[in-house]
DNA sequence: CACGCTATTGCACCCAGTGCAATAGCGTGC
DNA sequence: GCACGCTATTGCACTGGGTGCAATAGCGTG
C-alpha cells in the first residue's frame, strides 16, 4: 500500500511532469507523433527513456496528459456552481475555465493540430474526453428533476455538452482559431436542442 | 494507384476478413485482449501472422472491424430516409438497423464487454464513433434550415444522437441487455432535448 | 554523519507492426 | 494440358513501445 507522498515530492513531481510533457508535445509537433522515438524525448529532457514511464503511463500520455487536467479543472468548476442552476448553464460556465488556461491561441492551436493529426492521438483524444463523462455526469444528476433513468440522462447531457464542446473545437481550428470558442459551442447546443 | 478488385477477390477477402475476426474476438474474450498475442490469433485461425496484417491494420482492428461496418449500415439507411424528414426521426430510424444485425444478445453483450475491458479498445470504440460522425454529418446538413453555421450544426447533431447511442449501449449494458436499446436511446435524447 | 526510502537507470525481454524478398497458388490465355 | 502472370501468403530481420527486475544514486530525516 503506497505511502501517502510528502508535498514535497509530490509537488516536484508534478512539475517534472509538465515539464516532460512539454518537452514532449514541442518534439512531436516538430517532427511528427510516430516519428519521435521516446529515445529522442528523453534524450531532449535529459532523462533516461526508462525513467519517462515512470511519469506516464506510455507514449499517448506524454501528448494527451493536459486533457486529464483538463478534466479535472472543468469538474472542479462545475462542482461549485450553485445547486440550483440549470445543468446546461452551468457546464457552460464550468466551460469558461478553458479560456484562463495559461496557453497561447497559437499553442493551442499547435496542440490541437497535432491531435487531430495521428489516429491514435485522436483515439486517445476521444476516450479522454469519454472519460470527462465519468466526472461530469455525477455533478449533473443532482440538478435533474427525480427519476429513474436519471442516471442515463446526467450521462447523456454531459456527453452531448463534450460532444458540443468537441465539434466547436473542431470548428474552432477549422477557422484558425480567429473566433470565440464559446461562441461557437453555444451555436452547437442550440442547434441540438432547439426544436426541429 | 490500386486497381479495382476483381468482385469474386473481393468478396473471399471479406468472407476471410469476417472469419478472421470472428476467431480473434472469440480468443480476445476468453483470455483477455492483452494477454493474447497475434501469433496466437494467426495459430488459431491457420494463418501466419504476417497475414493477418494483410486483412487488418493492427490488433485493435480485429476486434472492431464490425464498428465499422456497423458505421456504414446506418449511414447506407440514413441516406435512404426521406429528404423532408425531420433529422433527429431519420437518426432514430437509420438506428434502428441495429436491431437487424446478425447477432444474439449474448454475443452483443460479451463484444461490448470485451470493448469496456480494455483502454486501447475503449479509445479504439469512441475513435470510431467519431468517424461515424463524419460519415453521418454530411446526410443531415442538407435537413437543416439555411445558416452560415450550418456545418458545424450538423457535425453537433451527429455527435449528439452518437453520444446518446453510446449512453443507451452503456446503460444497456449495466441492465444486462434486458431492456430495448431504442427506448434508453429515446431516453437520452429526451434528456438532451427537453427544455430545462 | 549514517540510515532509509524513493527515484533513476541499465538490461534483458516480449510483443506489435513494417519492409522486403522468396514462394505458393490461382485464374487466364494459348 | 501447359506455361505465364498476378496476387496472396509467408519467413525473416528489424524498429520501437512497454515491462520486470535488480543495481545504484540521491535526497531527506534522525
């Protein structure tokens, strides 16, 4: 049983991570996802490539970590918004988290690109944001009225909310990244909900 | 630039492509997909493993071959729907092509099962719904009124009633097959759609 | 300063996936 | 029936991702 870590630890860990996974994401936007070998993002971090699997669980990691974190922020958000409010409203403003992280439209852009560019990124890429379901959909029961598929609906809201967030990403690069991203997802959820 | 197959090549190759797969998900659900090798896979189907690469890309395409196929069915009766119907009843319907598939509920069941099990594979499933999205966009734009936006409207709706599909196959799953995967899919899309 | 814990590393290994070149097998034209 | 050509099949060698293990280095604490 693993010992709680010191925050010490813990903390420089984190950091060494994200510096990793820099180093990484630069090396594979250069070059190409399959044609960096992790021999050459360890030797470019100055580690040993054995010592990288010790900060991720493999190489889709190294490029997909930022999603998790991601995540976790939108949860985070999501969880202290008022109970009462809508469940569409508030994932939008939990939404609104992504535009305060610290990155670059340019960089952003340069992320997503090379997402989109390698199918087993944008597998990885899918099955993160899959995974934002599992944290969302807790969040989102609460505020639905009582019944017994309100499991299935908290889930389905909060997939369909990525979903509309995804498509509108993709819009977003498709456009070079010269709109606003939330404008773009709100033009999404409309279009699934407005009446047809 | 690949010529056009003669039709009986063809056609063997996809016999052989369905037996194929078929051996291998039966092995990938009695051991596990990550505890069978390939060898095993080329040795239980009388084949070399150098082979199997010739009818499937990796390991991962063996076991979800069908998502593909199954991507194609629905697209193939989406089109065919008439054009002045509304998009959220031609999806339902073009859905409903599932339930015509050769299969028994037990054998859906273990297959997804299969596909829940495993990370690669979880990533490999929702990477492959997401093509489903392209395939299926392009049939629902032209149901949608005019709108500068109407694209990204589409890919949204797409992804929408994808996503619904997944939390029914989800939830259907969780109660056993029990249940009609249709009624849960109308349960979501209720969810998603219904004013709050 | 010495001890203990953990991170780092090297090494040997397994397996997925690929390029290449040899071969086997099938269908076609003669 | 026979020889030719095309393609499928195969073996082989190799790259690179990923893991288990055991030795070592380095940091924090008493």
């Amino acid at each position: 049983m693993p010992q709680k870590l010191t925050p010490l630890r813990e903390q420089t860990r984190s950091v060494v991570r994200s510096l990793l996974a820099r180093t990484a994401i630069d090396l594979f936007a250069a070059k190409g996802f399959d044609n960096t070998t992790l021999d050459e993002v360890a030797a470019a971090a100055g580690i040993s490539r054995r010592t990288l699997f010790n900060y991720f669980r493999n190489k889709e990691d190294l490029a997909l970590s930022s999603l998790s974190e991601q995540g976790d922020l939108i949860a985070a958000r999501l969880a202290e918004r008022p109970a009462d409010e809508d469940c569409w409203a508030a994932l939008r403003a939990a939404f609104q988290v992504l535009e305060e992280i610290d990155m670059t439209p340019e960089g952003r852009l340069e992320f997503i690109t090379l997402l989109f560019g390698n199918d087993s990124l944008r597998a990885g890429h899918a099955e993160k944001q899959a995974r934002w379901q599992d944290l969302f959909a807790p969040l989102i029961e609460p505020r639905l009225p009582a019944s017994d598929r309100r499991t299935l609906q908290a889930r389905a809201i909060a997939a369909a909310a990525i979903t509309c967030l995804q498509a509108a990403n993709e819009e977003w690069v498709r456009l070079g990244g010269k709109v606003d991203l939330l404008d773009l997802y709100d033009t999404a959820v409309q279009a699934i909900r407005r009446p047809t």
